[in-house]
C-alpha cells in the first residue's frame, strides 16, 4: 500500500519559533472544540447510546455521534502524526 507524502506541514515546522506558536494554536484550538463537544453534544452523545444499547436501533442521534468523534479522533491523530 502507497500512502502520499505531505509537504505542505513542513515549512511551518523547520524553525523552532514558529513551532512553539503552531503548536500552541493547535493545542488551544484542540481544547476549544473538546469543550463545544462536550457541552454541546452531550445530549446527542447519550441517546445515541442509549438507543444502540438498550433498543438496539439507529438514528440521527447515533450518526451525529460517529461522525463528530470520528472527526475528533481523526483531527488528534493527525495533529500528533505531523507534531513530530
């Protein structure tokens, strides 16, 4: 399997000052949208479980669900890929 390469991350990265400030800006946007999920999905997030767990059925609510965690998990897994 052939995965393509990435430049496009690489010029932000070469010099050490500008590191610090990516980084900074990607952990305080990170730690934003945590927050507007867990505030604002939480409801979302608890019908979607309870109707795959206890009724066994899926709806909006549970695509909601697997589409903004997969996001986020997506978006803090290729934050921490091109971090390093």
């Amino acid at each position: 399997m052939v995965f393509p390469l990435f430049d496009f991350f690489k010029p932000i990265m070469l010099y050490p000052e500008e590191f610090k400030i990516y980084s900074l800006f990607y952990l305080f946007i990170l730690l934003l949208s945590i927050v507007i999920m867990v505030y604002y999905g939480t409801e979302t997030y608890k019908r979607a479980y309870k109707n795959m767990i206890y009724y066994k059925i899926a709806n909006m609510d549970t695509l909601i669900t697997l589409g903004s965690l997969s996001a986020m998990f997506m978006a803090i897994f290729f934050s921490i890929l091109y971090q390093y």
